[in-house]
C-alpha cells in the first residue's frame, strides 16, 4: 500500500466515531509501525495527545516520542518534527499531555521521568538553535552543566559552534544538523567541557 493511501486510511479511521478504531489508527500511525509523514496525519495525532480520551492520548503520546527518537537519525522524521515545534510546546505547556508525553518517553529507554524530561529538551531544543544563547543552552543541557559549570554564550567555543551552523545555514538552507554533528563540534570546540567526570 502506498503511503498516501496509507494516510488516508488512517487519518479515515482517526475520523471514526468508534473509539477502539480511533486507538488502532493512533498505534498504527506510530513511525515504529509506519512510514507515513503525511502533515494532516501528524497534526490529528498531535491533537489526540493533548485532547483525546486516555488511550488516545497514550497513543498519540507513544507515536510522538517514537517520532523524537527517529528524528534524532533520520532527516525525514526530523523535518516532520520541525513541522510540529509548536505543537510540543503546547503539549508541554498542559500538565496532562506532557505527563503522558514524558511517560511514554521513560518506556522508550529512558530511567526516569527527570532523565525524560531532560531528553525531551535536549531533542527540542536541537530543532531551532538560532543564536549563541540557543547554542549554549543546548550544550549546558545536554552535558546537564549548571550554575557555575554552564558554558556562558560569550564563550569562544560557543562562537565557534555559532559560526559554523551560520555557515551551514547560509550555504545549505536545505540540509538539517544532527545532533551527533552539534556533538562533534562541541567536543572540538570547548573539550574542556568534555574532561569532566559527568560529561556526556
């Protein structure tokens, strides 16, 4: 079956008034199960996890955080998640979504709710680096620096980052970075940060 056949079956069935159809197409839409990246698919599934029922919730919140873990390795499934930076905040932003979001990310392998929270930020915050501020958040979040520990945004090797992702923007707008690629230069470019027992 094709992909878009595919989406317009399910986003069909998430049009349904059964409530076990509706909770099938949300475990069937999950990128672990399918290859769909359909936009109207993806905002029904965004808005079941923050106003569906209980189950649809949970499905939708398990498709999502599998969609965070994929876009983390695929330019595809990132370019779905960029689509959608909105829509995470606003799910964060309800204390019933992002409780079920964050559950759902624990079972995804992480140990605990604090350990899934902090990779929902280290994830969310790698769509949309913009400036140096962005950029040193996203360094102290991922090696979890704070206080007298955390990068400064004035530091050379926040500059550094900085330059090279402005480099890349201007001369390819169209490719995506990875966060393994942030990670390389972080590592080249403040290795101090990288000395510490902690560091990731």
């Amino acid at each position: 079956m094709s992909k878009a056949r595919d989406a317009d079956r399910l986003l069909k069935a998430l049009g349904d008034s059964g409530y076990d159809i509706r909770c099938a197409a949300l475990r069937d839409a999950c990128p672990c199960r399918s290859h769909v990246r359909d936009p109207g698919l993806w905002r029904e599934i965004f808005d079941r996890a923050l106003n569906g029922g209980m189950r649809e919730r949970d499905r939708a919140a398990h498709a999502i955080g599998t969609l965070m873990e994929k876009a983390e390795r695929s330019d595809e499934w990132r370019e779905v998640l960029a689509r959608h930076t909105g829509d995470l905040d606003a799910l964060m932003q309800d204390s019933r979504a992002s409780r079920v979001l964050l559950g759902q990310m624990k079972r995804h392998g992480h140990a605990h709710r604090g350990a899934a929270r902090q990779g929902f930020r280290r994830r969310r915050a790698v769509l949309d680096l913009s400036t140096p501020v962005q950029i040193a958040a996203w360094v102290n979040t991922h090696l979890g620096l704070e206080g007298r520990d955390a990068v400064p945004a004035s530091d050379p090797g926040i500059a550094r980052m900085w330059n090279w992702l402005s480099h890349r923007v201007t001369r390819q707008p169209g490719r995506s970075t990875k966060e393994d690629e942030l990670l390389a230069k972080a590592r080249r470019y403040l290795p101090h940060l990288f000395q510490r027992p902690s560091a990731a």
